[in-house]
C-alpha cells in the first residue's frame, strides 16, 4: 500500500502502488504525491532509490571536504 495525496480532488488516502504516480480516484497525473515504502517497489525502482540516495551521500561528503 501507498499513500496518496492529490491536489486536484483532495484525496488524501492509502491505495495499492502499481508503479505508476497516478491518483487512484480522478486518475489525474498532476498534482499527485506519493509515499510508498521500499517493500512495495520492484526491485528496480528499489535500486535507482538506493543509487540516488548513495549519490546524495557522496555530494555530501564531497562538500563537506572542501
């Protein structure tokens, strides 16, 4: 389960993640948020997540050492 927020109808609610940042009442695609936890990801996004968060962490450190 995911949960959804979208600005255009106002739902604010949990919903199943099929991979695809859509809201599940009005189906809009704008104004669309989403928390989904790392154990409802494919294994995919679950790796490009992980690839942007050691990033992050190595920009960090890179700034810290200037």
């Amino acid at each position: 389960m995911a949960r959804f927020q979208c600005a255009i109808c106002s739902y604010d609610g949990h919903a199943a993640w099929a991979g695809e940042l859509v809201c599940p009442r009005c189906g809009s695609t704008i104004g669309v948020r989403a928390a989904v936890g790392i154990e409802e990801m494919t294994e995919r996004e679950a790796d490009a997540f992980e690839a942007a968060a050691d990033q992050l962490a190595k920009e960090a450190d890179d700034e810290e050492g200037e």
